[in-house]
C-alpha cells in the first residue's frame, strides 16, 4: 500500500527448528503486477520469536511478539530500484540490512513487524505473496517479456506469450508457447532453455533492416522446429513430467523465424516467455496483521497469508 504511516507484522511458522542469526531481508515483487518507478521507504522495525502461529495471529500487534523482540531497524531510509516485472518469479531486488542482527532459535515461529513513517511512492506496489489453504494441481505461471522484431508483411512486432496444463495427480505437464505476427508460412524454431543472455544479443545487421533490432534472449539448451501459418502464428508444446522435484523450475522460450527480407542476417525474433513450475502445496504457513494510515495498536489479522521473504543470514 502506498499509505503512511503503515504498520505491518508477519509470522512465519516454516522455520521452526531452523536456528540462524538474521542480518537482514529481502522482498521481490509480484510478477503479475504492473512496473514501478524506484522510491525510497522509511520504518522502523523488529523481530522476535513468535507468540502466535500463522493459523492464530492476534489483531493487536505487540501480542504476537515473544519475550525477546528486538528493534533491528532504526528509522532507516531504504532505496528501492525501479522494477520492470518480467520474471516468474521476480528477482530479489528490494534489499533490507539490519542495523541490529536478530539470534533467532527457531524455538517457534518467527515474527517480524515494520512501521513505515515516510515514503516517496504514490502508487500501490505489490510484493510476493503466498496466501491459502492450498492447492493440489497448480498451473504453470508463465509471463512474456522483452520486444519482438517486425517481420516482412507486418505492422507490429513478433510476439509470443506462454500457458500450461499440469495434471499433478496423472503426473503430466505440457508447456505451451504461442508466437503471432510472424512471416507468412516460414520455417521457425523455438528456443528453450533454462537461462537468458545477461544482455540480448542483436542478431548482426538486423538494426538496419526493415525488422530493426532483433533480440535473442534465451541462451537455449533445446530448439524445437516448426512452421508459421499463412498468417504468422504458430504454437509449440513441450510435455514433462509433473513431478515436486522440478519445483520451482524457471524456464525461457523464444520463437526465431526465417525471414530474407526483413534483414541481411535472415531471421526475426519474437518476444521471449519466462515459465515457473509450482508443486502442489499445503495452507500457507504464515499470517500477517496490518493497519494503514496509523500506527494504532489493532489491525486486520489474516491467518494463511505470508509475504515472501527471503531472510540473510
């Protein structure tokens, strides 16, 4: 939320039994939410080992916190970088040092709270969140990202956008990526891979061609041929097995299409795709309390529902 002040604190129960001293945290932002300007936040915060679980959080903040809550950020400004939104899921971007580590001893659940005093934001952006009782048969979360190139006979760029079906319990998947806009009935190949070039790599002499620069994204550990249809589109399948151990699995996928005249090199480049596999997986372990505009001692309690926080150790 874009409100101040804003006071906000959340449980986390999976890391009981997990002892470790915290220096720090870290958020990403949700994919499925619109790009941001960078901006700056100010709080105050702290941690302890909870009093409560993330099925029993109290509305009023301080009795969720144990005996040892410890103020581990003082009125601190923070600077978080502008975000474009492109991966599923995000990088972690926005980065949180303590002024004070935190001993946690993982004797019950970790409770942290935030109690935002400035920001320069005005628009609302959202983090990475988890939130449930549970999913049995998650789907594929797939986003498109960078820009195609214009191929003969077009007037907007090449794309390609990506979906899924997963059957969990049949232990099935098809990964699917649809291309559009493309050359008319041209030999085409689909790049996959696990990974992108750091920077896109401009197929030489395109910048000077009628496509204009073409980028290739994905550093491609498999192709798969086809062909364009009369109309430019074309789509591509990749089946796997849906299996827990591929959770959490990102991958990247780029359609490349034959084209002579659209530059001196001969190919135009669609816009890449970026899928994550989920797994199936259990209630949320995690609960949060959150009161906008104040920094009054009740809020909304929410049990299942945790951001994703990554915790440096």
């Amino acid at each position: 939320m874009a409100t101040t002040p804003f006071r906000y604190l959340n449980i986390h129960d999976d890391l009981v039994g997990i002892p470790r001293t915290i220096r720090g945290m870290s958020l990403r932002r949700n994919y499925n939410s619109a790009a941001s300007a960078a901006y700056t936040i100010t709080f105050d915060a702290w941690m302890s080992t909870a009093l409560t679980t993330g099925t029993t959080p109290d509305a009023t903040f301080d009795n969720n916190h144990g005996s040892d809550k410890t103020q581990i950020v003082f009125n601190r400004t923070y600077n978080f970088p502008a975000s474009p939104v492109q991966l599923v899921p995000e990088e972690w971007t926005h980065l949180m040092p303590f002024d004070v580590p935190f001993t946690y001893l993982g004797l019950g659940s970790l409770c942290w709270e935030v109690q935002v005093t400035a920001r320069t934001n005005t628009a609302s952006y959202y983090y990475d969140a988890a939130s449930g009782t549970g999913n049995t048969n998650p789907q594929l979360a797939a986003r498109s990202f960078g820009t195609g190139c214009l191929a003969t006979g077009r007037t907007s760029a090449m794309s390609a956008t990506g979906s899924g079906s997963m059957n969990w319990p049949a232990g099935t998947g098809t990964l699917t990526v649809n291309s559009a806009n493309g050359p008319s009935a041209a030999p085409a190949v689909l790049l996959f891979g696990a990974d992108m070039f750091p920077a896109p790599i401009v197929i030489p002499g395109s910048g000077g061609g009628p496509s204009g620069p073409c980028n290739v994204y994905v550093n491609p550990v498999v192709t798969l041929g086809g062909t364009m249809s009369p109309t430019g589109a074309a789509s591509f399948q990749i089946p796997f097995p849906a299996i827990p151990f591929l959770n959490g699995l990102r991958t990247f996928e780029q359609v490349v299409a034959i084209d002579p005249l659209a530059n001196p090199f001969g190919l135009v480049t669609s816009s890449a795709v970026n899928h994550n596999v989920i797994a199936p997986f259990g209630p949320t372990p995690g609960a949060r309390v959150f009161l906008p505009s104040s920094l009054g001692p009740t809020g909304t309690a929410a049990a299942n529902y945790t951001l994703v926080i990554r915790f440096d150790v």
